[in-house]
C-alpha cells in the first residue's frame, strides 16, 4: 500500500472511542520511564550510602539505565513494527515494572546494576511501541495534539521527577523511588489491556547484532569514562575502553552499510543537520544529566541540604529548561538553527562557569536555572535541525535516533563528571565540586564553536 493509500485508509477507519483514555495511560507510562533518570538522581547520595556503593557504583546507577534505555531504543521500535506495538508495550511495562520492585529490594551493587539495566530493557520496548500505538490511533488535527502532549512530557518528567525524588527519599527511603513504579505499572498494565485493540505487525527481522554493537560500544565509552576517575586518563583502564568502542563503531557502520534490514539507513547519517542534530541533543543531555548529578550530591553534602530540599532546589532548573524550549521555539524560525543553539550553549556553558566560580546555595540555584535555560534551547534546536533534513516515511527512525541520542548523552554525561569530580565525591566541601561545573562549561562552550563553523557543502 502507497503512502496515499495509507493515509487515505486512516483518515476513512472509524476513531477508537477510548483514544484519550489510551493517550492519558500511555503518557503516564511514558512519564514514568521519564522521571526514572531525574528521580534516581536526587535519591544517589543516600542509595550509594545505604549500598556501600563507590563512586563508580555510584556512576553505574545512573548511567546504566540510560545505556541500555537509549542503545535498545531502536531495535524496540523496529520490533513493534514486527510483532505489534501493543504486544511490545505490554511486555515492556511487565520487565519495567518487575525490574522497578528489584531495585527496591537490592541490598547490594550486583543486584542493584542488573535491576537497573533491566528496567532499560523495558522502557527500550516500551517507550517507541507507545509512539507507535499513538500514531496509529490518532489522526489529522487530533494526531498532531497527541504529539503535542508526548512531546512536552519531558520538560513535565524533568520537574515531577525530582520533587517525587526528594519527597521519597525524605520520606520512606530511597527504595520507594523505585517501588512507587510498581502498583503504578500494575495499574497501567490492566488499562492498557482493556483499552488498546490488538495491533497486527508487519512482520520483518530484527537487526540485534547492529543494536549489540551500538550499546556495548557505547557502554565501553562509559566504562573507560568511569575509570579514568581511579586509575587516570592515561591508564590502560581508560585507553583500552576507547579502543574497544572505537572498533565497535567501526563494526557498527559497517553493520548498517551491508545488512538487508539496518537500525538506521546508512545515507540518513550522510546528511549535516541530521548529524548536528544528534550532535546537538547528545551534548545538551550530557550537560543536563551533569547539572542533576552534580547538583545532587554538591547540595546534599557540601551544603547539607535535605534530600526534599535538593529536590525543591531543582525545580527552578526543569522549569528553565522548560521555558528555554519554549522561547527557542518562537524564535528559531526567525533566528535559525545555528543561532539558536549556539546561544543556548553559551548561555550554558556562562553559567556553569558562574556555578563553578561562586560556591553558595543561591548562586548554584540561579546559575544552573539559567544553564538549564540554555540547554532547553539545545533541545528544540537538534530536533529542528534534525527534522529539517528527514522525509515523512523516515521520521519513525528519526525519532528512534534522537532519543537514543538523548539517552547515550544522559548516561556519557554521568560517566564523564563523575571522573572529573571523583574526589569531590569522596571528601566533599563547599567548592569541590568547581572541576565538574568548569568541565561542564568548556564542553557547552567547545561545543557552541563547532556549531558556528560552516563546512563546505558538497555538489
């Protein structure tokens, strides 16, 4: 069938009648998954506690839910299409849930690192078959709501996620960041089987060895960033990591350039503003992963503020980020791609300087607002740039990659200022954390460079 015909087909198929009932369900999953990074984040300082975790434990919580979350993403949207969005929901929301009561029984770090890469094998299944099952329920005016709704649930997880991560953990402990999932996740997996109709696939092989590749290259990169806090920068610990994954890259492209059904079409990644816009979300997660875990710890143990009160703190920061997203977006027509997003990764990279330099409560809270203000602007820009330069029967893929992207950012940028502050995370005190905060702005600032060199474009 054409994509007319397609289009012809959904615009005459009868509107399920439970649609809105199916969109508040699968957003509140999609939430979920969300709040999972910002509100684990909050709760670090007494989870590594509890655990006996080190700083590289410490590291791993955080980061290896993002590697496995962002490396399957992929291969979780092109399973959807084989075997039905709706199966793959399901299915995802039951290892996500199961996963999420683990974690909260974990006594130690074995248990609790398995927990966590499992609950990113769910939230791999689940998160793209839900876009999938929204795209494939709504149509016209009412499909673009629906995005509209799914999109702004980032910025929306980003500030419900760090307040629910300080009430709990102030509250009846840590454990409950991952246990308030549970009858959530049992909740949603009865609506979903009653609301959502079973949806064919369209049949199809899986490319596991291409989604292999991506992820265990990606997790020797964190790996070798992880180490490099304890061993050093030079040490065979940080060096041989790199070249695993460089080789691993090197098998990833090829794996896409020769094999019958790729994650990714090889010529998409050809195209500049797809790159930069990949580019562009990897470097603004990193740095917002940054702000959040440095943050964190920074408050709760040089400023001894209460897990609630680092929580509270933090809200001026998801609600900047929300409102540089929304400013970038009014101006980026006017302004363009390139403009925007080296403003934003000034700004940034300005105010985690300011972060570093002044080392009090007040002036964390209204530096890192205004970086998060910055990095807001990074994301509405990679998604533009990225989406400039995608046709409409590649943007499932598109999508597919700016959220692996964003998770491979996320779990990056943990590894690599978790090296950079090492002692501050062993023997905090009032400005200990400046390296972190000073690595964080050279990396928003190199980056705003690159983005104003024009390369020459080929004939």
């Amino acid at each position: 069938m054409t994509d007319p015909q397609f289009a012809a087909t959904a615009a005459s198929a009868p509107l399920d009648p439970r649609r809105w009932l199916i969109l508040a369900a699968l957003g509140i999953a999609q939430l979920m998954l969300i709040i999972d990074v910002t509100v684990v984040a909050v709760a670090l300082p007494d989870l590594g506690a509890d655990l006996g975790l080190d700083r590289a434990g410490v590291a791993w919580v955080a980061s290896i839910y993002a590697l496995a979350f962002g490396g399957l993403m992929l291969l979780g949207g092109r399973a959807a299409d084989i075997v039905g969005p709706r199966r793959l929901v399901l299915a995802g929301l039951v290892v996500f849930t199961a996963a999420s009561m683990l974690a909260g029984l974990a006594s130690g770090v074995e248990t609790m690192l398995a927990a966590r890469a499992l609950q990113g094998v769910g939230a791999a299944m689940m998160s793209p078959a839900a876009l999938s099952v929204i795209v494939r329920t709504f149509s016209g005016a009412e499909l673009t709501r629906a995005l509209g709704v799914w999109s702004a649930l980032g910025g929306a997880g980003a500030a419900v996620g760090v307040l629910l991560g300080g009430v709990l953990t102030s509250g009846p402990g840590w454990p409950w960041v991952f246990y308030v999932n549970v009858p959530l996740g049992v909740l949603l997996l009865v609506a979903l089987r009653r609301w959502v109709p079973p949806l064919a696939g369209d049949g199809g092989r899986l490319d596991v060895a291409g989604a292999v590749l991506a992820t265990a290259s990606t997790g020797a990169v964190v790996y070798g960033l992880i180490s490099a806090g304890d061993s050093g920068w030079v040490s065979v610990h940080t060096v041989l990591p790199a070249a695993v994954a460089i080789a691993g890259y090197a098998l990833f492209a090829w794996r896409i350039r020769t094999a019958s059904t790729p994650l990714v079409e090889p010529g998409m990644l050809r195209r500049r503003p797809i790159v930069r816009g990949l580019a562009l979300v990897f470097v603004a997660t990193a740095l917002m992963i940054s702000v959040f875990f440095l943050g964190s710890f920074g408050l709760q143990r040089s400023h001894e503020l209460t897990a609630l009160e680092t929580g509270l703190s933090f809200l001026p920061v998801a609600a900047g980020t929300i409102l540089g997203s929304a400013l970038a977006g009014r101006v980026l027509p006017r302004w363009g791609v390139r403009a925007v997003s080296v403003a934003g990764l000034m700004i940034a990279a300005i105010s985690m300087a300011a972060a570093a330099a002044i080392p009090s409560v007040v002036a964390l809270i209204v530096s890192t607002t205004a970086a998060g203000f910055g990095i807001g602007a990074g994301f509405v820009s990679a998604a533009a740039s990225l989406f400039s330069a995608v046709q409409p029967h590649e943007a499932g893929v598109a999508s597919g990659a700016l959220s692996t992207f964003h998770e491979f950012g996320a779990a990056t940028g943990v590894a690599a200022v978790s090296s950079v502050a090492a002692a501050a995370l062993v023997t905090p005190a009032a400005d200990a954390f400046a390296s972190g905060y000073w690595f964080a702005a050279v990396v928003a600032a190199v980056a705003g460079l690159l983005c104003l060199v024009r390369p020459k474009e080929r004939r």
